[in-house]
C-alpha cells in the first residue's frame, strides 16, 4: 500500500455521490492509494425540496472508509502525504472510460478497459443496505420490475442534452415505459412492480395505469409497497425513502429508466444485477446521453459495449459542444 490518502468530498444527491466514491475507489484501487470519503461533506437543498444528507447508518460499505465528513476523518490521515480526488463536473466525470484513460495516461499499463470496468462493479457490490433497510425490503421483490420515474429537476425547458429532457421529450420516454408495462402485463402471469419516484402524483398515475391494465386484461398483478409499521426512529433518518427506494430497485429483476439519464438507478443496476431499461433510443438527442458511457458495467437493453472507440466518440463530441466530461484532478487539501 501506497503512503498517498486520498480523500473524496462527495457532492449532489446520492447516485452522483456513489458513482463518484465508485470511480475514487477504482481508481485508488489500481494506483495502491488508500481512499477516505466525506459522504456528506457538501450538503444543499435540491428544488423539489430534498436536501442531500444521507444517515449512513442506513448503509453497509463493505472494505470502505466513509466517514460523514473530513472533520470525522481528520485524525486518519497526515495531511502532508494528502491529495484530494474532485471532478469539475459532478455528472459526467467519473465512468468507467475516464477511469481507464487516466489510469493509462499516469503510466498503469497492465490493465484493460474490460477490467477497469469489472472493478466498477466489483465495488458497487461492497455497497448494501444496513438492516435498517434490508428487514423493511419488501418480500419477492427479486422478481419484480423496477420502475424508476423522475420528475422535477430532471426535466426542463432548455435541458442539459447529456442528461436532461426537454417536456417533450419527457413525454415520448413515459409513453414508452407505458408501453412496456403495458406488454407486461400481458405477457407474463402475476408480474410485479416496484415504483420509485420522487414525485407521489406521478408514482401515483402509474400506479393507476398498472391497476386499470390489469383489470382490463383480467389479470392478477402485484405493485408492491412500503410496510406501514417502519419504527419512528428509522423512517425519520435523513432521506430514509430515498435510501430505501434506492436498495429496492437494486433488488429487482430488471430496472425501467422513466428518464433519459439517472445516476440513481445506474447505481441501483451497478449494485443489482446490471440490467437497465432505456427509453432513450427514441429521441433525436440519444447519441449524446451520457448513459452509453456505462454501457461497459450494465446491460443496456439487453447489450454490454466495451467498444473503446465508442466511448472515446462520445466524449469528443461533448467536446466539440463545449461541454465538460471525463476530466479528473487531484489537489493538495
């Protein structure tokens, strides 16, 4: 092991701050670093009213050094043989080719990309719910379909083209998650859902759409919930639904993405079994949604990439539009 700590300062809402610690632990991992991550060191109030403060209590690092902030982790580490991990870009920085590339351009030659991107989802295995969770999960859930819908600050009226839609857009992807539930409900007998979303009202039209579905088509479906009898003290740890939603759809079958992008539920498939459900392919803009940049980790419509000339395309056309991806520093505290 390397003297060299790095520390990580996790930023944004809890899929941003896992990918990051993903990429900071692969990378450290390669480079014999030892890595320390202040989980809620930059802490603000998102516009739907959420604030980004996660109990970790609520979760399992399994082999990982994470503390609530530096302050906690100040005493571990000689501030003199310390360099900080950041990206300028929270959302696009860190994946698994940004990785890979810094690895090789500081001189690690022995690895490939098919392994860097392995290591990825090697660690995100290391990441499961505390039992404050894990007893509340509910009971089959492993057959069931995920569906992840996002509805406030993912969808604008100038959308960033990498991750965002446009309300037209919006339109096209929830007609086609639609469609699919649709499909299902037909084909398969007793399937079952999982939704997660930030906004109740759209939870709840989908949840309505499942119903009429299935008693048009006289079938037997389950939607399954949350228990009702959470103690107090758990359901009221900072962003507990988040968490738990976040671990449940990590459990199911296969995850729907009702949004072009979501860190949320790429981590949700990084620490389930990597199957994601992408509607993108029907907008204009989907050659540049950052999504295929995990398509080397995650089974994306049923297709894994490691196509490193892919890769590198897409992030040279962020580039040609002016927009920042793939760059990664490390400073002194």
């Amino acid at each position: 092991m390397s003297n060299t700590t790095i520390v990580y300062y996790a930023a944004n809402g809890i899929g941003d701050k896992i990918i990051n610690l993903l990429g900071a632990a692969v990378y450290c991992h390669y480079k014999k670093f030892e890595l320390k991550t202040g989980f809620n060191e930059i802490l603000w109030f998102y516009a739907f009213g959420s604030y980004n403060l996660y109990d970790l209590s609520l979760f399992n690092f399994i082999d990982m050094c994470v503390f609530d902030n530096s302050k906690d982790a100040a005493n571990y580490f000689d501030h003199e043989k310390t360099l900080r991990f950041h990206n300028p870009d929270i959302i696009t920085s860190i994946t698994p080719y940004a990785i890979y590339q810094k690895l090789k351009n500081e001189g690690v030659d022995n690895i490939t990309f098919l392994e860097v991107s392995n290591m990825f989802i090697q660690f995100a295995k290391n990441i499961q719910p505390s039992d404050c969770i894990s007893k509340y999960i509910p009971v089959g859930i492993e057959n069931a379909y995920g569906i992840h819908l996002r509805n406030t600050d993912k969808v604008l009226d100038s959308p960033d083209i990498r991750h965002e839609t446009s309300y037209h857009e919006h339109s096209i992807l929830l007609s086609k998650v639609k469609l699919f539930i649709e499909d299902v409900i037909e084909k398969e007998d007793n399937p079952k859902f999982f939704i997660a979303s930030e906004d109740n009202e759209n939870k709840k039209q989908f949840v309505d759409l499942i119903n009429n579905k299935a008693a048009s088509q006289n079938k037997v479906v389950e939607i399954l919930n949350i228990e009702e009898n959470i103690p107090e003290d758990i359901k009221s740890k900072p962003n507990f639904y988040t968490v738990f939603d976040l671990f449940c759809l990590s459990k199911c079958k296969s995850i729907v993405q009702g949004i072009r992008y979501s860190a949320f539920s790429v981590v949700a498939s990084l620490i389930g079994n990597e199957k994601l459900v992408n509607f993108s392919k029907h907008l204009d803009t989907d050659h540049l949604n950052i999504i295929h940049l995990w398509n080397s980790t995650l089974y994306i419509n049923d297709s894994k990439v490691f196509d490193e000339n892919k890769y590198l395309t897409l992030i040279n056309k962020y580039k040609d539009l002016g927009l920042f991806c793939g760059e990664i520093y490390l400073s002194n505290i």
